[in-house]
C-alpha cells in the first residue's frame, strides 16, 4: 500500500505546477546593477519558468509585464542594446522548449516578457471580425465571442492557453466537414492560425535603427512567416475572423473496442471513420493498456436533442479536471517509488474514472454553445508529458493512417512489456482537423501560414485532412524517449509522402534519441525543413531573421532548428 508521504508528495508536486509562477519583486538596487537603464515606467521582478509539464524549469530569471504594446517596443529595444533574449510568456502550456531551452541558468541573458498581465484587450472591430491582445485567454476570447454571438469551429482543449501563444505555434482543435456539410463564413477547419486578418509585431526597422510595432495584414508576404512564427518573433495583438456561433452535443462512448474502432479501412462496423463521416468532430483517448478508448463525438445540433443535458459552461468533465484519488494514488507510487511495472493498472484507472465519471456527473451527452463542449481541460488536470505530430493526407484514408499507427503502437507496447519494461502510463490521442485553407478567411491574397503543420502541400492538392497523433506518459517514464523514438521512426517511414506525410506538433515532444527529445539532429536539420519544403521553410526563415536580424527573439533551440 502507497505511504501517505508518497501520495501528498505527488499532490504538492501537481499542485505547485498548476500555480502561477511565484513572482518576487526585485531590489531596485540589484535591478539598477544587473539591468542598467531599464525603462523605468515596466517594473521588474524575478520569476521561476515552468512549463506545463514541469520538464523545463529556471529559478530567479528576470521578468516584465509591459503596460501595453508601446511598453514592449521599450522593453526589446533595451534587451538588444544590452544583449538579453527576450522571451514572451504567456500561460507556459507547452512541453517544447521554443520558450526557454532546458538548464537555463538564473543568471542566463534572459527576459521574460509577460503578455497575460496587461496584453488582454478585447474589441469587436467589425461584426465578424475581434481584435486581442496577445495576452488573452483562449476561453476570455470565446466567452467574449459567445457574447456577440459569435464563436470557432475548434479550439484546443485548455482555456487558459493565451492567443498569442496558441498562434505561435498553430494551435488546433479537431474538426473537418461531415458528410453535407458547408463550411460557415468566418470559420474555418485548420488551425487558429489561419483565421488571422492581420497582426501587430515587435520588428527591427532598418531606417530608424530599432525595433518598432508594425502591423501586417493578411495578404502581405511578410505575415505568412508570422502567423506561425514559434517564438522567433513576439506578436502583441491580432485581428481575427469569426463567424456566427453554433451550438454543439457532445457525446461520450466507453463501449468501442480498439480493435473496431481502430481497425482496418473497409472492416466496417464502429470506425473512427464512420464517427468521422457522420459529425466531423471526432477525438479519441487511448488510455495505454486498456481495450476501449474514451470516444468524443461533437455533431452540430441548434436545438438540445432530447438525450442532452444542456451545459451552460465549459469543463464538464470533473473527473479529469481533477485527479481522482484512485489515479493520484498510483501515480503517486508510479513516480516516488519507481513502480513503473504498474502502468496497465494505472491505465485501467483512468479508464475507470473516465466511464464512470461520464455517468455519475451526467456528462456522457452535454449540449450547449460551442465553447462549452470544446473547453474541458483545466490547469488542475493531471501534468504528463506528450510527444505529437500531425499526418497530412486525403480525407479518405484517415482510417488507414488510424489503423497503422495504432497497430505499430500496440505491437511496440506489447513487446516491451514482455521484457518487464512500461514506457508508457497514459493515454493515445487522435484528432483530426482539415487544413489550412487562407480562402477561410474571405481575404484576396489571404497568405498561407508557411511554418503551420497544416499548411497543404503545394504537390498534393488531394490533401486535405490532417490526423494528430500524441503518445503521453508521465515525465522520467523509463525507457519512453527510445520508445517514442521507435514511434516518431515508424510515422516518418510510413507516412514518407507516398499517400500521406507527417510534420512536427510544434509544442510537444519530436525529433527523439534514445534519451531525449529535441535533439535527433537529422530530424532538426533535414527532416523537419524538408517536410515543409525547402522552398517554404527557406522563405519563413529569412523573413524571420529580417525582422529579427539581432535574434533578440530566440534562444539555443531555436538557433538550432533555424541554422
């Protein structure tokens, strides 16, 4: 039986990471020391980095939260003239280190640059557009939005991911066309990233010999390396198009072996390509060990079927938002006394509380305005690391990239078992979204994003779907890095460009060795350039190292991956 001490332990642990980092006000003294000439009119303060997950960490590193757009024109002026980094901070959900790179010492040349303090207005600019501050949360836009009237056809789960760093790296919901179904003007089924009609960003202006706000629209080359610019550019608002907001049911299924849903195309029966057809908003969670996968079915529905509960606010599903302590106790144990061998008792669990929690809070089939289905993950929710990529592809070969992928991965995790090791402990995830399409956005001359994941190739005009695949499991797992390279290995040879072809999910795990992710360096140098096109790749670099000549937004990583 788990003692008590290891169990609070990993309570305090998740606990601590779902605060707001601890902000220290700084001496004025050892301000004036360490960072001379500091615009008087931003306060300072020392902070600790977090990021989601709790991989990648820094204690003491200084930090601001400009007043406004005019405040962090001062604060990057000041960082270049004195040789710092700037790094835009806004909720740190992110496993990637596009932030700041693991072993970032206190003393590091580094600033954080807080967007979520003051970056947060919210305005409509026309009845289907809305202008944010970076530093908006994702559920402040969509409740805003639903106000109006308005809303998105997908969002990422979290609500408290701010704009600008979900545009940063593409972020994305699941969502493609039912069968029948027409797209809605202002909305679109790639990622959030290409709903951008413009955006504001710090840029290095070569007449006046400084960084300087410029805005760019939604036709000018120069935005298509911005709207997914992962860190190497800081963006302090945006213009987004919207359009007219639905109401969605969402319904839960336990009951769907893997092996069915999952399996080959043309097997028939319950196929995650069936629940595709039908609603076009589909989401699987796969939790490791487990036969039946927690199935989400979103449909378009006006009015509250009959089965529904109607659902008024997001997160309603308590039972993951908080850990339950069945699964607290097994993490617990998991981690503090290296139980690993546990895995497929701990997925069994979750499972458990996943089934029986849809029926004891009535969850299992919830209506409601659109963010209110879509937002159901809280910071509360039970930190792990995840790995991710997305697989480009026609819409009709989905259940074929779905039925190879989780057949390489259950073979994969069965045999390791078999030699007494468990690299995985939580869950397979599946969604699947179309591309990016500027068109969406009703804009002539609307560019693409040239460093989204959803980006269509410019040879495959039959693409026109993407599936993402995540592998999560808790950090420190043993063995889960030289199992997730197997993975990442397997995705690049099958989906190799033949009928379908894989690119990076910017802000989890990729590019794996046996011991650590972000560090294989063919997949940096060659493979990930080489998936978005030479040409592509080659055209977002230099337009990012032009308004940024200096590289004051950017870090080792990011040197790395752009060199």
């Amino acid at each position: 039986m788990i003692d008590s001490f290891s169990r609070r332990g990993f309570l305090r642990t998740a606990a601590a990471l779902a605060a707001v980092p601890t902000l220290l006000p700084a001496d004025p003294a050892v301000a004036a020391q360490e960072l001379p000439d500091f615009p008087a009119e931003v306060a300072l303060y020392r902070s600790a980095y977090r990021n989601w997950v709790g991989e990648i960490t820094a204690d003491g590193l200084w930090a601001c939260a400009p007043g406004g757009p005019e405040q962090v024109v001062a604060v990057v002026n000041w960082a270049w003239r004195h040789g710092r980094r700037v790094r835009a901070r806004g909720a740190s959900h992110g496993w990637s280190p596009l932030t700041i790179t693991p072993g970032t010492a206190s003393d590091a040349p580094v600033l954080l640059v807080d967007t979520a303090a003051h970056l947060t207005g919210l305005s409509l600019k026309s009845p289907t557009s809305v202008r944010a501050g970076a530093g908006v949360t994702l559920e402040a836009l969509l409740t805003y939005l639903e106000e109006h009237g308005l809303g998105v056809t997908a969002t990422p789960a979290p609500g408290n991911l701010t704009v600008g760093g979900a545009l940063a790296v593409d972020a994305h919901g699941t969502a493609v066309p039912a069968r029948g179904e027409r797209r809605m003007p202002g909305h679109t089924y790639g990622s959030l990233s290409n709903l951008v009609l413009s955006l504001t960003a710090v840029v290095w202006d070569e007449d006046s010999g400084a960084y300087t706000l410029r805005t760019y629209d939604r036709d000018e080359a120069d935005c298509a390396a911005l709207l997914t610019h992962l860190g190497r550019s800081l963006v302090t608002e945006v213009v987004l198009r919207v359009g007219t907001n639905t109401n969605l049911q969402c319904v839960s299924r336990t009951d769907i072996p893997a092996g069915e849903l999952f399996g080959a195309p043309g097997a028939g029966g319950r196929t995650f390509e069936s629940f595709l057809d039908r609603a076009g908003r589909v989401e699987t969670i796969w939790f490791a060990f487990t036969e039946n996968p927690w199935l989400k079915v979103w449909s378009v529905s006006p009015t509250r079927p009959l089965t529904s509960r109607h659902v008024s606010r997001p997160y309603n599903y308590p039972f993951s938002d908080s850990v339950p302590t069945p699964v607290a106790e097994l993490v617990g144990r998991i981690v503090s006394d290296g139980a690993w061998y546990l895995a497929p008792v701990l997925g069994n669990a979750q499972y458990d509380a996943a089934a029986l929690g849809l029926v004891a809070t009535l969850s299992a089939d919830i209506w409601g305005p659109s963010q209110n289905t879509l937002l159901y993950l809280r910071p509360t929710t039970l930190r792990i690391a995840t790995n991710g990529c997305a697989v480009l592809t026609g819409r009709g070969e989905v259940q074929r990239v779905v039925a190879e992928f989780t057949a390489f991965y259950q073979e994969r995790l069965a045999a390791y078992a078999a030699r007494g090791r468990f690299p995985v402990n939580g869950s397979v995830e599946i969604r699947v979204t179309g591309l990016d399409d500027p068109a969406d956005v009703g804009v002539d001359g609307a560019r693409t994003p040239l460093l989204s994941a959803l980006r269509p190739p410019v040879d495959r005009p039959e693409w026109d779907t993407a599936v993402w695949l995540n592998v999560l499991t808790l950090p420190g797992t043993p063995y889960a890095e030289a199992f997730l390279r197997e993975i990442e290995r397997f995705v690049l040879r099958t989906f190799d460009g033949g009928y379908a072809m894989a690119r990076v999910e910017w802000s989890k795990g990729y590019a794996y060795t046996d011991d650590a992710a972000w560090s294989d360096g063919e997949v940096l140098g060659s493979v990930v350039p080489g998936s978005f096109g030479e040409e592509g790749w080659g055209q977002a670099a230099g337009v990012l190292e032009r308004l940024d000549p200096h590289r004051v937004f950017g870090n080792a990583f990011l040197d790395r991956l752009f060199a």
